[in-house]
C-alpha cells in the first residue's frame, strides 16, 4: 500500500528528502520487494483460520474469501513488477485500499456471524 504510493508519488517524496521506497528508488528490486511482502500479507491474513492466534479467529469459508483477495493484490503487484509504470502502481495502490477495507469487512462479519 505505502510503497504502491511512494512509487506513484516518488518524484514529490525525493523532493521533501523524504525515501518511501526500500532501495530509495523505482527498481525491480522495490517491485520484487512488494510482491514478497504481499506474499507475507496474504499469509499473516490468512492464518487465524488455523486458530493460533487467540481471538482472532477465521472461518474456512472467510479464510477462502480472504486468500482470494490476497492474490488479486498479488497479481496487480506481479503487474507492477513486470510492468515498471506509474499506472501500475496506481491500481496496486487502488486494489491495496479495496483489499484492506474487504478484508476487515470479512473478518468483521465471520467474527460477527459466524463465531458467535
């Protein structure tokens, strides 16, 4: 999500001294960087479905929804990683806040619905 911004926004950040990139610069290896901490969310998202995680618990049925929407994110940052663009980064940045807002919706309802 942030660095999907600070790739859209890098010129302006450079401006301010401010670095949002991890390698301070619009690379394959930013891209690559994204796409591996996108693996990392959709895992860390994922595993309350496994119960380990004290109250916050997963259904199978909403750890499937979730998962889903992890690799829709994965595939717009395989976009940016392939792609190299600003337009790019746009849509991962888009999908980004889609993903966030749905995944606490789902984690809101299988709490509310569904563990109750």
């Amino acid at each position: 999500h942030f660095w999907a911004l600070g790739w859209m926004l890098h010129e302006d950040y450079q401006k301010a001294g401010i670095n949002m990139l991890p390698t301070k610069k619009r690379d394959k290896s930013t891209a690559l960087q994204i796409i591996l901490y996108s693996l990392w969310t959709i895992i860390i998202s994922v595993f309350p479905v496994t119960g380990l995680t004290g109250d916050l618990k997963l259904s199978i049925g909403s750890a499937v929804v979730v998962l889903f929407l992890g690799l829709v994110m994965l595939f717009y940052s395989i976009n940016l990683y392939n792609k190299m663009n600003i337009a790019a980064a746009k849509k991962l940045f888009t999908v980004s806040i889609l993903y966030l807002t749905l995944l606490q919706i789902t984690y809101l309802i299988d709490k509310i619905y569904l563990w109750t």
